[in-house]
C-alpha cells in the first residue's frame, strides 16, 4: 500500500478491523505468497553504489522476519512454485526478459526460457499444478496480450490478442481459469477467461479502475 505520505508498506487486511501495517517496503515493489514460505516481495536496491537493480526478499506472514534471498540479480517480479522449494522469476539484463527457475533461497536452478530483444514479459503467475506460468506479453507490432508457459515443453501459446492491454493474470485455485485486468471499453476491469473455451467474461462494472484481481 502506498498513500504518498509514507513509504510503501506491506499491510495486512482482515475483516471488520484496521489495517495493520507490518514492513516498510521499495517503492514499485511486486508481492506473491504462500501458505508456508510466506511472503516473496520484489523490489528495486542499490547495487554497487551505482546501479538501481531489484531483488528478492523472503518475509514471514508477520511481516517482522525478513531474508534478502538475490544481490544484484535483476528480478523484477517472481512467483512460488505450489511446493513452496522453489520459485520462477522475470529476470531483466540488457534489454531482454528471461525466465529463471530458482530454488527457495534464491539461487539459479535453470535458465527456462530467454526472451530476444523487444520481448517483454510482466506479472507473472504459476500455475496450481505448478506446470505452467501466466504472463502479460508484450511483442512488437502488437502490445500486451496474455501467453502461457509450458515448463515441460519451453514453449508459449497465446490466450488473447486484442488491442487493450491485459494484465495482472493469476490462476483460479483450480486451475482452470485465470482472473485478469484489462481495459476493453477504456477503463480497466476485471475479467475471467476459462482456459477450456476461451471464453471471457467481465466480473467488475468499475469506474475508476480495477487490479490485480486474486480469487479469495
């Protein structure tokens, strides 16, 4: 949460209550969870006094305890695997976006997929089963679309192809949807697209603007 009078902060949100505030965190910074490992929070550091890089940190459900797990190492947003050993991320150098698999203390297991230059990838989920990945893609020539990942084979398949920007994908708890913001008519809101027909549905009638939906 950010309210321009302090810095980020992680909160918790329970009903009927005050919000909590438990971690001052980075500015522009991308939070994934799970039930065991806790909370997995990218965010943008200092590198070598010189550099504006983002890495990953490990926090407990708390908020107190907190484990930097990458040094320089150009995560810009990362995702658990179900199993909680391990986790794929958005590596970012030189203008191309790649794919890495690493293990829970952040160390490189494998090179998944390496992106070519003007391939961008953002807003990564993995799946329930842990097989595949939900990404908003970006390629030339035709904007942001959402694409899914095959671990097994390393290859994408696309799910949309329009000229709103979809964004924000996260996978239903069963797999067989994924949740997702776009702005079809001009203002963004949430919508579902079963995997099965490919057919979209629009969940929120919002004025100002829906995000990051996730499936409670």
């Amino acid at each position: 949460a950010f309210d321009a009078m302090r810095r980020p902060a992680l909160l918790r949100l329970l009903p009927g209550s005050t919000p909590q505030r438990l971690a001052d965190v980075g500015f522009g910074s991308r939070l994934a969870h799970h039930p065991e490992q806790g909370l997995l929070l990218a965010q943008p550091e200092v590198c070598d006094n010189a550099a504006y890089y983002y890495d990953l940190y490990r926090y407990d459900h708390n908020g107190r305890r907190k484990q930097r797990l990458t040094h320089c190492a150009r995560y810009r947003m990362a995702d658990w695997l179900p199993s909680g050993e391990g986790l794929i991320a958005v590596h970012n150098q030189g203008g191309q976006n790649a794919l890495h698999q690493l293990d829970a203390d952040g160390r490189r297991v494998a090179v998944l997929w390496q992106g070519t230059k003007g391939e961008v990838i953002s807003h990564i989920a993995v799946s329930p089963d842990g097989r595949q990945v939900i990404a908003s893609r970006w390629l030339p020539g035709q904007g942001w679309d959402l694409a899914l990942y095959e671990l097994a084979s390393g290859e994408w398949s696309a799910l949309t192809h329009s000229t709103a920007i979809e964004n924000h994908p996260h996978f239903t708890d069963d797999g067989r949807a994924i949740l997702f913001s776009a702005d079809y008519d001009g203002i963004y809101n949430v919508h579902r697209l079963t995997l099965d027909s490919g057919r979209i549905e629009r969940l929120s009638h919002v004025i100002g603007g829906a995000f990051y939906p996730v499936l409670s």
